[in-house]
C-alpha cells in the first residue's frame, strides 16, 4: 500500500497526540516525561502556526506517520529544526519514514533550505541510525547535549527517494 504525505489539518490533533505518544513510549521505557504536554492542544498549536509545517504520512486512510519543522526566532532563515518526525510503531521498516522524509527534503528544497538540524535522544539508537541512512551527522551543540544528540543535514546533500 503506497504512503500518502500531506499536510496536517486542525483535526489530525487528537491523532497526532497519540501517535506521538506511541512513538516516544519506546525509547522512554520507564515512562513518558512530561505527560501530557504534547497532547491534542500542542498538536492543534503546532498545525496552525503560520511559521511551520506539519506533514502527515497516511496509509489505508489512517495517520501512521507526522513531521513537524520549522524556522526558530533568531535562526538564519535558510535552516529549518526538524522537532517532531514519528512513525507510528506498528508501521517501523515499511518505507512510511522513507516517504516522510523524502517529503520534507522536498519541501525544504522549495523553501530554498540550506540546513537542516534535529534534537535525537541520545537512547534512541534506532531513529539515529535511520537519520544517518538518510544523510544526517551528529554535530556540536552548545549545551554539551545532555540526554539529546544534535544532527545536522546538508539539504543540497540529501539523496532523494
């Protein structure tokens, strides 16, 4: 079955908070941190912000994959942080990531992107391995990392799909 990406709606929110959940409940073991604050309303937040986009991977008419990115304040506007890219557990290994992200390279590369940057946790060795398939490499961050590892993308250099 072919993956759909499209952008996300005000009323994915609800869908979008619970594949986000599921997704951070696997490299969070011990349970989720900070609960609920990336529930529905976030979502919605995020969905509706003029300065960002929300990508959604949807597969037989169901949401199994999200990307969120923008432009922070104070950054230069031809980078982009990539804060949220989740594939739903049930759907890991069936190319929905592959999609999603060759989505988002695409659209930085018509936003006239240079850079892109994401914040990992530093567990999460399977979603590491996946960004480093796709071209990203670990870089410096000022704060020394703590539990998260900062990447980087090239977007001129990301092989499409």
């Amino acid at each position: 079955m072919p993956t759909v990406i499209r952008t996300a709606l005000p009323a994915d929110a609800p869908v979008l908070a619970a594949l986000h959940a599921r997704a951070r409940a696997t490299y969070y073991p011990e349970g989720l941190p900070d609960a609920g604050v990336d529930g529905p309303a976030m979502w919605r937040g995020a969905v509706e912000r003029r300065d960002g986009h929300v990508l959604c991977a949807v597969r037989d008419g169901r949401v199994v994959g999200l990307a969120s990115f923008r432009t922070p304040e104070g950054e230069a506007a031809d980078t982009v942080t990539l804060f949220q890219f989740h594939v739903d557990p049930g759907h890991w290994r069936a190319g929905v990531g592959a999609a999603l992200h060759a989505a988002c390279v695409d659209q930085w590369r018509v936003d006239g992107i240079r850079e892109a940057g994401l914040d990992v946790h530093r567990e999460n060795r399977r979603a590491q391995a996946f960004y480093a398939r796709h071209g990203w490499r670990p870089a410096e961050r000022a704060d020394g990392g703590g539990t998260h590892l900062r990447m980087r993308l090239t977007v001129s250099d990301a092989a499409g799909e």
